[in-house]
C-alpha cells in the first residue's frame, strides 16, 4: 500500500543527522510501493534543504541530487490538494492547530485513505484524531 510521505520524513532521507531506523524503513517501503505527496511538497522540500544549506548542514550541490534520487521513487503529486487547500485543509488547519501545510498531507491521507508517514508530532496527533493511521512499520 502507498503511503502519504510528508517533508519531515523526506528531509530526514539527506539528512545525516536525523536518520532514524524509522526513516529508512518508510524509505524502503516506498522504494517498492510508491508515495503520494500533495502539490506544495516541493516548495516545502526545497525550502528545507536550503535552509540546510545555510546551517552547514549539507553543500548547495546536494539539492539537486536529492531531488534527483527522490524522482527515481515512484511518487504521485496529488493535484486535489490544489482545491483542498483552499476549504478542507483551512478548516484542518483550524480544527487540529496546524499549518495548512500539515493539514494538507492530513487531507491527502484522509481522502485517499492511506496511512500517513510523518515525524511532526502535532501532524501525528492530529491524524490519530481523525483517524488515520500513522506509518510505524512496514505494514502500516
């Protein structure tokens, strides 16, 4: 089964310092069953590997090959969540303290009916609320 993958899941993928035995399994589990992320995912990816960049963290040449191996995955940019952004991941948003960033991998999962893959513990909670299950092993 596919996942929802948010940036705090993703980053940790080119992130030396924040691999976790967690972040490799859900890197592994979409490798074979593929992803779906919403339309802002790589502004926000972007966004946070340039400020890696610029806390010493990783070279200004890493970004494009990082975006370069996530490409090699199979992964489908959810263009609902252009529309959903504007209703549904406000009222989210409101509802569950969360950015409208967050509620829209939320949306996504929630529509979609796919489990969630994120480190953010506010985006966590806010799942278990709503009743989307959180990716924690390889049968999410």
């Amino acid at each position: 089964m596919s996942v929802v993958v948010d940036c705090s899941v993703t980053l940790s993928w080119y992130l030396d310092d924040e691999t976790e035995p967690l972040s490799i399994l859900i890197e592994d589990h979409v490798a074979e069953h593929g992803a779906v992320i919403p339309f802002h995912w790589h502004a926000e990816m972007a966004n946070g590997l340039l400020m890696a960049v610029r806390r010493g963290r990783i070279a200004y040449g890493f970004i494009r090959r990082a975006f370069a191996q996530f490409e090699e995955l199979t992964i489908v940019i959810d263009d609902e969540s252009r529309h959903a952004a504007k209703d549904a991941a406000i009222s989210l948003g409101q509802e569950h303290r969360l950015s409208v960033y967050d509620a829209l991998y939320l949306e996504t999962a929630m529509r979609r009916g796919l489990p969630l893959a994120t480190f953010d513990k506010a985006l966590q909670r806010a799942a278990q609320v709503a009743g989307v299950p959180i990716f924690q092993s390889a049968n999410p």
